[in-house]
C-alpha cells in the first residue's frame, strides 16, 4: 500500500477549506449536510438559525430520520429552495468537529473514493451517531449530558474521598509527631498519598538520545521513519518526545496495530507520563471497548479534556486538536488498512493528519513496510536509526534446523526438543511460534482421500478441539461449525485422521514432552473472552509460563523478560505464496517474532524449522539484514513494475453466482476501457482481465476481482473519479455487491 505522498498529491486530492457562510443573520439558512448513505455528495437542508460547520443535525430523509454532520453553509443551496426540507434538530452537546478534521475525512473520502458521510458517520460512537438516542429524551438530556453528569458526580465522590484521606492521615500524624504549622502539614500529607505508581525515564543511550532531540527539535511537519532493530527500545523513544510535547501543551496520538498491545501501552504511558498527564487525560479508542467506553473517550477528546489518545486504527479519526505528535507503532503491520466499510491506511491516514495539523509523525517498526522504506530513499520521510539493543544485549542468534531429512515427531525437530529441555533447565521461557490455529488444518480419510470441505465456502474446515474428548470442525471463514463425522460421509470408514497440526494439537504434544513444564496458548481461540489475553500476557510477564504457544498475536510489541528461546514452526507455508507481498510479511513477522527472545539477558536463540534454508529470505533473516533484504526486494518490485512503484485499485464483486460477478466486472473493464479511449492523451493505465479470488466462495457468495494500476497517482484517481459513478450502486440487484479497495493490501 504506497503511502500518500504529500509533497506530490493531485491537486485533485487537496482538501479545501470548508465554506463558512457569510450572509445576513436573516433565516432561512441553507445547510450541506453529509449522511451515512451510499450515494454520492452532501444534501441540502434549511435551518431557521445558524447552525456551526461540524455540528451534527437529525434530519428527515425519506420515510426516516438519519444523523448527519454539517459540512457547509452556503449562501444559496443546489437545488430549489421550495424543495428544500428543514433539518429537525440541531444537537449541539459536544464543540463542533474542528475544520482541520472535516479536511481529514474529505480527503479520506475523495482518496478512498466514498461518499462523505460513509467517511464522518461510522467513526464516531454509535450513540452519537444514533437518532434514538437523542429523540427519546429532551434537549440536554442526552448520551453526552449524561456523561458528563456522571463524570462530574465522580470528580465530587473523588474529591470528597481524597478530603477524607488528608484528614485521617492528618489526624494520625497528630498522635505521632508534634503538631506543625498548617502549610508545612498540608504539605508533608499530600507527598504521602500516591496518586499514580510513576516511573522515572530510563537513561536513554546516545542512538536514543539523538532521536528524541531530532524528532522534538521540529517545529513543522516532519515524518521520521524509526527504524530501530527488535528490543533497541523505540518506545522509550516515543514517550520521551511525547513528555516533550505535552509539557509545551500540545497533544499526542499513538496509534498500535492490535487491542491486546493497548495493556501494556496504556500501563507504560501512565507509568513514564505520570508528571505530564493524570490517568483520565489519556483515552483509549479501540474495537474492544463497550459503546459506552468508547463515547466516554470521544467526548473526552472532543472536549479537550484528554491529552493522549491511545488506540488502534480508528483512533487516527479521534476529534484532539492541538496535535504536537502522532506515533504509528509497528508502522508496517497490515491491521492499521481496514477491510471493510471505507478501506482507509490509519498509517496514510497519520502522515496526512500531522502535514494538516503541523505535527510531527513517528512511524517505528524492525522491519518497516518497503512503501515507508522507499518513502525514506526519496526524502520524504527522514530516516532515525536504533541499531542497537536498550540493555546492552546481543541481537538473538538466528539458526536454521533443515527439516528435509530430520527425524520429526508431532513436527518438531530432535535440536529443537534438546534446545527447549535445556532452556527450561536454565529456568528460561520458551516460545514456540506456530500461526496456525486449531487443532488440525484438516480432516481426511486415508481410504478414498475425503476431506473435511467446508459446505459454504471453497476451504477446508479446521479441526478443533473443545473439551478432551469433544471435537468440532469450524471453518474460519464463514464461521460455521460441525461435530466431527464418526466415520467418512464417503466410503463409510470409521478412520478418520487429522492432517497437519495447529497450536492446539502442539499444546498437546508439548505437555506429554514436558510435563512438569507450566504451558499457555495465546490464539484468536484461547482469548474470546473479554480481558483473557491480558490475563495470559500478564502470566506470562510474571514468570508463571514456561512454555508459550502462539500465533501472531505474540509476534510483536511484546516485552519478554525471561524469553531464551523462540522456536518458529510451518514458516514455509508463505514462501511460495502467489501474494507479491508475502516474502516482505514473512520477513517481518519472522524478524518480530525472533525478536522476543534475549532482550534482557543474555543472548536470546532462535531456531526456525524449514525445508528450503537456501532461500535468501533465510539468509537475510539470520544476519538481522532488513536493509539488504529491503533493497533487493525493492529492486524485484522495480523491475516487475509493482508498489511502491506504481499505484493499484482493486474492484471487487460478489453474487451468488460466479459467472455473475465475473460478467460485471468485465462489464466494468468496458466502460474503463471506454473512457480511456475518449481521452486525448490517456495516461499507462492497466486494466486486468476479472478473475475469482483465491478462495472464490464464502457463506455461499463467490467473489473476483478487477485489478487497476498505474504509474501515475493522478491518473489512477481521474479514473476512478470518472469511472465508479458509472456501475451503480455497491448493492445491486440480483443480490450483487461491489466494492473498491484503493491501494490494495491483497491481491
């Protein structure tokens, strides 16, 4: 996904300043008015008084009534005014959203091509966004009255109990000590009641040092591009800038790729910020939080009351003003591209927003994306380098077990058994990385060759272990889950065996080998449950682990103290992949998750079972060579005319037939191809044939695909501007359904 380059954007790209009306205070007052609704433009309203830019309005719309913001004030509206409907009420609980964020999410739209309102609407907490809630109850009276009562009600409860406290203490003291004057008492009692456990900052080495100072020392906009090697401390970097920042009374936004990091990132602020900030200044924004938790954290921001916000993708929407600095964390994880709904980069999204609210932008990761990297060749981004390890450790030594001719057992290697048993005597933790989850990729027959197919869609589904003696196969795809046949739905024989393995299956074998050994599973499957994740985190930074099975949800951002060993099974799974993008992902994640081992004691081992230890993926793995092996892959990438080199669309379609989905899009390729030939000096735009996805069917719908690209950004954008008003509405008839991903994380 190349990131936007913002020194060289499309004039067509550029986010202009909002209109503000500027007639007579004389009614009626016209309105634009952007709404959630997958048509085109914004809709005019009519007001009897000013109503601000970037308040929201309930307004009729049909037979209903739709939440909507507003985006403009124009002296005269589109359409006739005698057609024109009044908005019904203006809710005006929190300030309006500021003119620097109204750019932001006009951009996304014209960038990402979708309507405004699909941009503004679906960001914000479902109360805010929700008619019923504000209709239901009368001005003044709603979701965010509500939480500010409540807040204020707090605050008094807090104060009264902190009263309390000084006084009891003060009383104490009497008993003890001779009385002394009321300001030297007062004084002495405050120090002694913790409000928050703070940490002092950790003395930062000269690498450190340098880029704190390089990166608070800018005025401006400036994007760094912070490449630091596993376990170089890139964290205390951001909060030693983020204190900075926050004493000359600006603001900070981090943003991280996955819910289960924001423990450990939120404890690690409030423990370094203690001085600068108080623990309800910092907001969390995230998927997992309740409705109400995450209203509580926008209003929070809305209001100025919070400093610091601290979320994943979504939080880059987060109304702060006032932004001094924006973190992306693990800048090259594919979580911050969202999947569905407006396919916006938070990543992108962040470079845009510090350039709009002249801020500076940090994107750190080990193993940064080659877009970043190539960003940084060109000089857009400045480059700050970590290469070496904040406790004085050495980089893990990375080793390669040749599976070809190894005597196996449960897939795991003798030198692999040896080097777990030795690290458990040393009382070290060990970490078995298998991203795989599941008892068993698949159920087969080994008399007529059945497998267990998931019924809705073209993959197979996984076997899975509930209960000892309980299995079920799920598909990970559709979600549907079956009990395990008692003999083959084929040829009857009751025989059935599982294939392969998932965590699950290793979990099993690993307790029979070590079974005075403490295990935990970290998967999407062992953590459903609201707070578990942090729960098996927290046990294993405790000590309470010996051995740690997980999939990618241990890879990154993880602090290990006691970590030895890392031993990565089933790695070869992604090396021939027909994603131009894997090697770069295996990289990454293989260079992450080695990175857990040895970061504070000693020198960390690796060990990575594979059948082709010749690939140069592996070679560049085991000498820690991100920079070589970014630049030969970027030479690929350059030479095969792919991002970041050139730039790509993808249209996607899904019916219940595959013929139909392929007949639209190569109905769609027409009508490209038609306005490309109508053009007087048509720029290289590609228009691939349609093809069905890898996995062609899911929950009974099939799917393809249309891919466009071009070397030119600008004339990418002028075609799918001209191009998408021509197929229609993304929810078609005959049950089809498209939609438009611009730079395309799959493919």
């Amino acid at each position: 996904m190349p990131p936007i380059e913002l020194n060289s954007s499309p004039a067509s790209l550029e986010a202009d300043t909002l209109p503000h009306s500027s007639k007579p205070f004389n009614p009626p007052f016209w309105l634009q008015v952007a709404l959630d609704v997958p048509l085109d433009g914004v809709f005019d309203y009519r007001a009897d008084v000013p109503v601000a830019t970037g308040l929201r309005v309930i307004v009729p719309f049909g037979r209903r009534q739709l939440m909507g913001v507003v985006v403009g004030c124009p002296d005269q509206p589109a359409l006739p005014p005698e057609s024109i409907k009044s908005i019904e009420r203006v809710i005006d609980d929190l300030p309006p959203l500021t003119p620097a964020w109204l750019d932001m999410a006009r951009f996304a739209a014209e960038y990402y091509q979708r309507p405004l309102g699909e941009v503004m609407l679906p960001v914000m907490p479902t109360r805010l966004r929700s008619v019923a809630a504000y209709t239901s109850v009368k001005s003044g009276d709603g979701p965010v009255a509500k939480q500010l009562a409540k807040q204020a009600k707090q605050k008094k409860t807090k104060a009264h109990l902190d009263d309390v406290a000084v006084e009891t203490v003060a009383h104490h003291q009497d008993t003890l000590q001779p009385r002394q004057s009321d300001s030297a008492q007062e004084g002495r009692v405050i120090q002694d009641i913790p409000t928050i456990d703070h940490k002092p900052s950790m003395q930062l080495n000269t690498q450190q040092q340098l880029a704190v100072e390089t990166i608070t020392e800018t005025t401006a906009y400036q994007t760094y591009l912070l490449f630091g090697v596993t376990g170089s401390g890139k964290t205390e970097v951001y909060l030693a800038a983020a204190a900075r920042v926050l004493q000359s009374g600006r603001r900070v936004l981090f943003l991280v790729p996955e819910i289960n990091l924001t423990p450990q990132f939120a404890a690690s602020l409030q423990a370094r910020l203690a001085p600068y900030v108080q623990a309800d200044q910092i907001a969390l924004m995230h998927s997992g939080l309740t409705d109400t938790q995450r209203q509580e954290s926008w209003v929070r921001a809305a209001m100025g009351d919070a400093r610091i916000v601290l979320g994943t993708r979504m939080a880059i929407f987060a109304p702060l003003s006032n932004l001094g600095l924006i973190v992306v964390d693990e800048e090259h994880d594919p979580s911050y591209k969202q999947q569905e709904g407006l396919r916006y980069s938070a990543r992108d999204l962040a470079v845009w927003r510090g350039r709009q609210d002249q801020a500076t932008v940090v994107l750190g990761s080990a193993t940064p994306s080659l877009e970043s990297w190539a960003q940084a060749q060109r000089g857009h981004y400045k480059r700050l380098n970590l290469t070496e390890r904040a406790h004085q450790t050495l980089m893990p030594h990375i080793r390669l077990i040749d599976t070809r001719r190894a005597d196996l057992k449960q897939g795991l290697t003798p030198q692999v058994v040896d080097a777990m048993t030795q690290t458990l005597a040393q009382q070290q933790q060990v970490l078995v990385f298998l991203n795989r989850r599941g008892y068993a990729p698949v159920l087969h027959c080994s008399s007529c060759g059945w497998l267990s197919q998931c019924k809705n869609c073209s993959v197979f589904a996984v076997l899975h272990r509930d209960q000892p003696n309980k299995m079920r196969l799920h598909c990970h795809h559709c979600g549907q889950q079956t009990p395990v046949p008692k003999a083959c739905p084929e040829c009857g024989d009751q025989d059935l065996q599982a294939m392969g393995r998932g965590t699950q299956r290793l979990e099993e074998h690993l307790t029979e080998l070590f079974p005075q050994a403490r295990l935990a599973r970290i998967d999407a499957d062992s953590t459903r449950s609201k707070g578990s994740a942090q729960a098996l985190f927290e046990q294993v930074h405790a000590g309470l682990v010996d051995i740690l099975v997980g999939t990618q949800m241990v890879s990154k951002g993880h602090d290990f103290a006691r970590l030895g060993l890392v031993v990565v099974l089933n790695a070869d799974s992604m090396l021939f992949s027909q994603d131009f993008r894997a090697p770069e992902r295996l990289f990454a994640q293989l260079m992450q998750v080695a990175g857990r081992a040895g970061r504070h004691q000693g020198q960390g081992q690796v060990l990575v079972q594979t059948g082709y230890p010749d690939q140069p993926i592996y070679k560049a793995l085991c000498q820690h060579d991100y920079p070589g092996f970014a630049q030969s892959t970027l030479e690929e990438r350059r030479t095969a005319q792919l991002p970041p080199y050139v730039y790509q669309a993808l249209l996607t379609a899904q019916a219940r037939e595959l013929n139909t989905a392929i007949d639209f899009l190569q109905h769609s390729r027409d009508v490209a191809q038609t306005w490309l030939n109508t053009q007087s000096a048509p720029e290289n735009i590609t228009l691939f044939d349609p093809v069905p996805l890898r996995v062609t069917r899911v929950a009974q719908v099939c799917r393809a695909q249309l891919l466009v690209e071009s070397p030119s950004r600008s004339a990418l954008h002028q075609l799918l501007k001209a191009w998408l008003p021509a197929l229609g509405t993304r929810h078609a008839k005959g049950q089809l359904r498209w939609q438009l991903e611009v730079d395309p994380l799959e493919i």
